[in-house]
C-alpha cells in the first residue's frame, strides 16, 4: 500500500488526470460563453482560470489558459491581440522541442503547437508555420495520438491553400480525411470550419477518384454535411451525437471498452456512458443488437 500511494503523484503526472480535467472544463466554459455572449464574456472566464491557477501553483495549467485566450482572440480576428498575448506568455516552442514526455504533458505541447501553428497561418507565415506543423506531426505519429495528427494535417492544408500549394493541400487534406475515416473525429474539422469548406469543395470536384481516394471523398462529403448541420437549425436532431457515433462505428469492429475508450481519446468510463445511451436511443440491450439495429435503420 505505502508503494502505491507513493506511486500516485507520478501516475497523476504521467496521465495527466488533472490537466485534462482542467482543460476541458475551462476550454468548453470558454467556448460556449463565446458562443453565447461574446469574447469578453469568454476572456473573464480564462482570466478567472488564471487567478486560479496561480492561487493554487498550477503553473503548467496558465501556459494552457494562454493557448486557450490566444484561440478565443483569433475567433474573434484580433490577431494582433494574439501575438501579444503570446510574446507575453512565456511559451517557448524550443521546450516542446527538445524537453522530454515525462517533462512536458503532451496535451499541453500540441495544444501550444495547435494554437500558435493557426496564428502563424493567419499572420501569413506559411513556411514557418508548415516546418512546425511537420516536426510536431512527425512526433504525434510516433506518440501514437491520432487527433493531434488530424490537426495538424489540416492546418497544413490550410497553411498549403493559402499559399497556392495545390498538389501539397491535397497530400495534407487526403492524411486528414484517411485519419478522419479510422477515427471518426468530427471535432478538428468542425473547429476550422471556415476555413476548410472551400478547400473541401475544391477537393471534390476534382474529379473521380479510385480506392482510397474515393473514400477520401466519401469522408469529404461526410464532414461538409456536418458543417451544413451546424449552420442550420433543423427540428429533425440526430438520433446519436457525434460522440455517440464514433463508439458505435468502433462497436461494428467488436472492440472491448478499453480499446474504444484508447481510439477516440476518451475514459472506460466515459465510453460505458455512451454506450448507455445508445442502449437507450436504439431501444437494444446489447451491442451486437446495437450495431443490428444501427445497420437498420442506417446510421452506419
């Protein structure tokens, strides 16, 4: 026992436990204050964050309230704002390079590199932001972290666009859209979604495609389907939510709640909860009667 409890701080750190939890609750408060009332109400939101964390010496968790206000500003296209507040922060891409995993939580090094990757973009400093979006999706593929990649490839499509690298957007667009076909994350198109729309478009009618590129453009057309959802309100709601989705998509290859919970980046717990409710909204007791009644009436 006395070797477990001193085990604790160090499974805490390398899980990230309370990072995460920090992290999604602030980002999401943030987002849907955002949302709802604007940036200022979104800004008080992280500047209470930030009281906090500097009250209880959560240090590493202020560098991720930074990315978040950076993010919030440039939604709001007040790019100059963001560079300041980033000059500001302390966030040094240089750590993220050379520190080790154990050093540096992972979460925090690709949100950094995700927000200041999009500033870049959007201050017109393509290369600079490409040769960042390339060393840091390179180790995202040996870390094994699926969505950080899915960013990635899609903000080097954004970045390749906008600097009129056709043949480049593509390469990146097609690495997304193959991870968006294994993964079923919604999320990091749907956050770019102004952006990726007529990158989208002009991917499709470039013509037919064979094999895997036709599967490309399935998911293309998939993802462009989700934007029209967003943009218009429709009494007809979906049956499942996004995130409901992708557990079942993952219950069709019969994986146990453990390899669910490793593939869409989420807990055993979580999923379990998912999968209630999708017990519930199919009317089925179990998940091959799930996925039966999915194939049915046609939400896979």
């Amino acid at each position: 026992m006395s070797a477990i409890g001193r085990s604790v701080p160090r499974q805490l750190e390398k899980h990230e436990a309370w990072f995460v939890i920090y992290a999604a609750g602030y980002t999401i408060s943030a987002y849907r204050e955002f949302d709802e009332f604007g940036l200022p109400a979104a800004l008080a939101i992280v500047a209470r964050a930030v009281e906090y964390a500097d009250l209880n010496k959560l240090y590493r968790l202020t560098k991720l309230l930074a990315c978040l206000r950076i993010d919030l500003l440039l939604r709001a296209n007040l790019t100059a704002d963001a560079r300041a507040v980033l000059e500001q922060s302390g966030i040094d891409l240089e750590e993220y390079q050379s520190a080790s995993e154990n050093l540096i939580a992972w979460r925090e090094r690709d949100t950094a590199v995700h927000v200041i990757s999009r500033l870049l973009i959007r201050e017109g400093q393509h290369q600079q932001a490409l040769g960042l979006l390339a060393h840091f999706s390179r180790r995202a593929r040996t870390d094994g972290h699926v969505r950080a990649r899915m960013k990635y490839k899609i903000l080097g499509a954004i970045a390749h666009h906008n600097n009129g690298d056709a043949i480049e957007q593509d390469e990146h667009l097609e690495a997304a859209l193959a991870l968006f076909k294994k993964s079923r994350f919604a999320r990091s198109f749907l956050d770019e979604k102004e952006a990726l729309a007529p990158i989208l478009n002009q991917y499709l009618a470039a013509g037919d495609r064979q094999g895997a590129e036709r599967q490309n453009a399935t998911c293309a057309r998939t993802i462009l389907k989700q934007f029209e959802a967003g943009s218009v309100h429709s009494e007809d709601q979906p049956l499942l939510s996004l995130r409901e989705n992708e557990v079942l998509h993952e219950l069709v290859h019969g994986f146990s709640n453990k390899v669910i919970a490793r593939n869409i980046d989420v807990s055993e717990s979580t999923v379990r909860f998912h999968l209630r409710n999708i017990f519930t909204k199919l009317n089925v007791a179990s998940r091959l009667q799930a996925v039966t009644v999915a194939r049915q009436k046609k939400l896979l």
